[in-house]
C-alpha cells in the first residue's frame, strides 16, 4: 500500500473511532437519564440533605432540560471531568485512575503468556495434523473458551488458594497493607503473589483463541505457493515452518491480540470480582450494585473507550502489517 | 424421513457434531423430564431430623451432595437445564432473527442500506457487552429478560457479516436474475428465493449464541443480576461462591453447575465446527 493511501486510512479510522466514541457516550447519556422512573433518583442519593442535593442538581444540570444537559455532560467529558462519587465522595476520574493500571497489568500478562503459549501451541498442532494429539488438544482448546471465566477463577480458589494456601484468596496485596505506586507495585514480590491467579484464570480463559487460529492460519499457509517454493528449493522442514510459515500465519494472531486486549478490559469485570482485584471492572461491579451512578457511568465509559481505541489499533495493525490490504476494501 | 436420514448420516461422518448433538439431545430431554427426574423439589430446605441439611457430601441420598441452605444440588442441576435452554434458545432465535434480516438487507440491497448497517455493525461491536449488561440490568431490572436483550443488541453483527458476505455472492447467481426478469419483487427475491439459502448458514450461528447467552446469563447471574427466583446455573454458581462454599471445599456444589455450562456451551461449538465442513466443503481438508 501506497504511503498516502495508508495515512488516507489512519485518518478515515481516527475519524471512525471518534464517531464511534462519541455515539457511546451520547447512548450512555440516554440509558442512565432516559430509564423508567426519575432520573434525579439515579443521580442523587438520598442521604445527601436538601443543600448538597440542590447543589448537586445544579452541578449536574439535571434541573436544566435535557438537550442542555447532554451539551453539559459532553462539555464536562471533555475536560474529563466524570462527576463525583456517592459513595466515596471522590472525583470518579481520580477512582478511574487508580483503578486503570491494575487492570492494565492484569490484562497486559495474561494476554501476553495466553499468546505466546497460543502461538508457539498452535503451530506445534499445525505441524502434527492428523496425529492422535489432535483429538485432544483441539477439544481441550475449545472447552477452556467453553467455561465461564468466573467459574475457571473458582476452580483454582478453592482449589490453589484454599485448599493448598499457595496464594492469596483475593486482593492486591495484603489486607491492611497500602497498594502505593506503580512502580512499587510492579516491584512488590507480594503484588505479583496477589496477581497470579487471576492472570492464571485468564491465561486459560484466552489461549484457546490465539491456538485455534494460529493452526488454522498454518494450515492454511503451509498450501499457499511460497511454501512449495521453498520446499522445491531444498529448505528443512522446521525451517519452513519457522521461517516462512509462521511469520506469515501470526498475522491475523497480532490483530487478535490487539482486539484481545480491547475486549479484556471490558471482559475482566467477572474475574476481577471472583478476585477482588481493584481494577476497572471491579469498580464498574461495585457502582452498580451500590447504585454510585457516576462511577458505573464513568467506568463505562471508560472501558468503551479502550474496546473502541484497540479495535481501531488492530484495524491499522492489519493494514500496516499485511501488504495486501488495500484501503476501502476493508472485509 | 429423507431429512432425517440425511442428518443422521451427517453426525455420522462428524464426530465432533455428533458429540455436541448428542450432548444437546441429553440436555433437552433432561429439561422435558426435569420433574421426575429431579429426586427432590430444588428449592425445598432439606432437613435431617430438625436441623437444616447443609453441606451434606455426595451420599445415595444426595448424589451431590447438598448447598448452605440445605437444597439438593442434582435436584438444583436438573432444574437448571430449563432455564439453561429457555435463555439459550430465546436469545439465540432473537439474534440469529436480527443478524439474519441485516445480513440479507446489507448484502442484496447494497448502496447506502448496505453502509449503514455496516457502520452500525462496526459500532455495535464496540460496546463492552459484560459492561452493557450489566449497566441495563442495573437501570431496569435484573432478570433473564435483560439477557436476552443484551445478546440480541450487541451480537447481531456476528451473524448479519456472515449472512451478507453469503448474500453477496448469491445474489449474483444466474436464478436471482431469472427471477429478476420474471418480475419478482425484491422483497420477494430476498425473502422467498434467497432467505432459504442462508438459513443453514444462520442455523450454525444460532447454536454458539446458544451458548453465549448462557455464558452470559451465568455472569449476569454471578455479579448479582441474575433472576433470583428461577433456579438457573448462574444462580448456582452465585450461591456457592457467596457461600463460602470455595473455602469450605465443597466441590460437589460449584463443580457441576460449571461443567453443566461448558458441556453446553462446547456442544454448541462442536456442532458449528463439524457442519462447517458440510457448509463449506472447501475447509474440508484442511
């Protein structure tokens, strides 16, 4: 593809994910004002006493009509300003924020390790089509997507953290003990102990996906016409199949990664709950059943956002990294 | 009769079919029979002598043992192959209903119609469907209907892609164009000639959304959204886990309502991937 033709691209998929963005916000405006019943109940809790109440309306323009308010809310999105907390009395940015790295290095590891296993798997299964491993890996592979992911994370509860007190039952770190920085986080032998289930769960939950499709893309590859020509000219079996096969057949494997990575984000709400693991889905859980619209509102949003911003990142990967894409002729 | 010997000799060919279909078969028989076959009604409180029987282990009384609150698990799992399907199956009609008719317009209607369903496609798919479901069951009201809703909203789009990528190519076929010339309208074109040759295509997504819906009930089930009065796996699964029933051991509650899940949701992939060869006879070799 030509160097125009691809910025041409980026600019028609940016222009695309901020469509699609700003269709979700606006449909999430309209699901959290326009629901049965008075949207001022959602907003306000009924704890607040009568002046933070009408400070509160004020704040949030609910005393406004509604197109005003959604010119509002979106005046407010921009500068990122997502409300404030019932519960916690924070702003929801600032809870976001804490939150989003958890999630981040939760999802960032599992989907790594699932990967790797499913890629370098899924090319040994290529190479040992129609051998009795077949019949059970690729049953094997399909059963671990089969499962509730929540389901999976109470398997090894019960089993790696209750019964054998390998790990930890939940949590980040110890209960009591402060989860600090990033940085310190990402040093504290003790986070990494707290991180290994859930990643574990996920790890099983995810390979299924890059092991399927990587064999399938072998398969397929290893009869295109390259292939016979490197055959013809001599080059040993692995060779072939490192070489030239699977550098072509982890294509469609990078864009799944990066869809992967959009949708774990949203997806991880079960394990992150079966865990108690303070990311992103777990505050999304906890808004909701505790009725702290602006937080589920925020979160929401925010969670969106990633899905939107990776399915765009593994359009433009597709395109860049494969020559025959050609721009318009998209699927 | 010549369908069914058809599709008998089909599964034959198809191991993995045939092992879903006959999972399904299991499943649905289980559910028409659930009251005699279920030892004890599921919600009843069980007791031994005066006290409530919690926890019991798996006994020839209890096969399964019994829950916290001294309901009989087996009795739980059987009951639970009702909702399992009636979720399953409502979804999975609503869905394949929708994606279907998308398909068929976007691909024989082409133009605008065409660009507009794809880019609503597009938009659709990225929405978070755990987040969206869980955000509607909490602004409405949690239950089954949600669900449903849910996996009709946010998963057409698998199915409408691949019923248009069909529609496309059929739509350029020699008796489309008879047609054409003999007067039929495109509703008549669309609905009566070509509608019939997707349907099978349609059918096989149908049976993963089976599962997704299930999967999806289960987590609704499990972050608390579920029904609370219909005794479904993901209620099972919900209780056991808020139980305490992990930290007591008690495999013989929350394993076999998952198992129930996978065993469900894999049928569902078995037969998508055996009839793929029968769709696509091309894929057959590979």
């Amino acid at each position: 593809m030509s160097r125009s033709g691809f910025l041409r691209l980026v600019a028609e998929r940016l222009g695309f994910l901020v469509l699609t963005v700003w269709i979700t916000t606006t449909v999430t405006f309209l699901l959290f004002r326009l629901m049965p019943g008075d949207p001022t109940l959602a907003y306000l809790s009924p704890t607040f006493n009568e002046e933070t109440r009408t400070a509160l309306l004020r704040s949030f323009g609910l005393d406004k009509p509604l197109w005003e308010q959604y010119l509002i809310y979106m005046g407010n999105l921009l500068q990122g300003d997502l409300g404030t907390s019932f519960l916690q009395r924070v702003p929801v940015s600032q809870l976001l924020a804490d939150a989003l790295p958890n999630t981040i290095i939760l999802t960032l590891v599992a989907l790594s390790i699932a990967y790797a296993f499913g890629i370098v798997a899924g090319a040994f299964l290529a190479f040992q089509r129609g051998r009795g491993i077949e019949g059970f890996a690729i049953p094997a592979a399909l059963a671990t997507r089969s499962a509730p992911e929540f389901w999976l994370g109470m398997l090894l509860l019960a089993g790696l953290a209750f019964q054998l007190g390998w790990f930890p039952t939940g949590g980040a770190v110890p209960p009591g003990s402060n989860l600090g920085g990033v940085v310190d986080r990402l040093t504290s032998p003790e986070f990494w102990r707290h991180l290994f289930l859930p990643a574990l769960t996920l790890v099983l939950y995810l390979q299924g996906l890059p092991l399927l499709l990587m064999r399938a893309t072998m398969l397929e590859v290893m009869n295109d016409e390259f292939i016979v020509m490197a055959r013809m000219k001599g080059l040993s079996r692995w060779s072939i199949v490192m070489r030239h096969a699977a550098r072509n057949a982890l294509l469609p494997v990078v864009t799944a990664f990066a869809l992967g990575l959009g949708a774990s984000v949203g997806g991880n709400v079960v394990v992150e709950t079966v865990f108690a693991w303070p990311g992103v889905g777990r505050v999304l859980v906890q808004a909701v059943q505790g009725a702290d619209y602006p937080v589920a509102q925020g979160a929401f949003i925010l969670i969106s956002v990633v899905l939107a911003t990776m399915n765009t990142v593994a359009d433009l990967l597709y395109a860049a990294l494969d020559p025959r894409v050609s721009v318009g002729a998209r699927r | 009769m010549r369908a069914a010997r058809a599709a008998w000799r089909f599964l034959r060919g198809e191991p993995f079919a045939f092992v879903g279909a006959a999972i399904y078969a299991l499943i649905v028989v289980t559910a028409i029979f659930a009251d005699k076959l279920a030892p004890h009604d599921p919600r009843e409180i069980l007791r031994v002598g005066r006290r409530v029987a919690r926890y019991l282990p798996i006994s020839p009384e209890h096969w399964l043992g019994t829950t916290s609150s001294g309901r009989d698990v087996l009795s739980q799992l059987i009951w639970g192959t009702r909702s399992a399907l009636q979720v399953g199956l409502t979804a999975a009609i609503v869905v394949v209903a929708i994606g279907t008719l998308m398909g068929l317009l976007a691909g024989y209607l082409g133009g605008w119609v065409d660009k507009l369903i794809t880019r609503l496609a597009d938009i659709v798919l990225s929405m978070p469907f755990l987040p969206f479901m869980l955000v509607l069951a909490a602004l409405t009201q949690p239950g089954t209907t949600v669900v449903v809703a849910c996996v009709a909203l946010l998963l057409w789009p698998n199915t409408a892609r691949v019923i248009r990528s069909q529609v496309l190519s059929l739509r350029e076929r020699a008796w489309v164009e008879a047609a054409r010339v003999t007067g039929c309208s495109n509703t008549r074109i669309m609905f009566v000639h070509i509608l019939p040759q997707v349907l099978p295509l349609a059918a096989l997504y149908g049976s993963v959304a089976i599962g997704w819906a299930i999967l999806a009930e289960a987590s609704a089930s499990f972050l608390g959204f579920g029904d609370p009065n219909t005794v479904s796996w993901g209620v099972m699964l919900q209780e056991a886990y808020a139980n305490q029933a992990l930290g007591r051991g008690a495999w013989n509650w929350f394993t076999p309502p998952g198992l129930a899940i996978v065993s469900m949701v894999l049928a569902g992939f078995m037969i998508s991937r055996g009839s793929e060869k029968l769709l696509f006879p091309k894929l057959a070799d590979k």
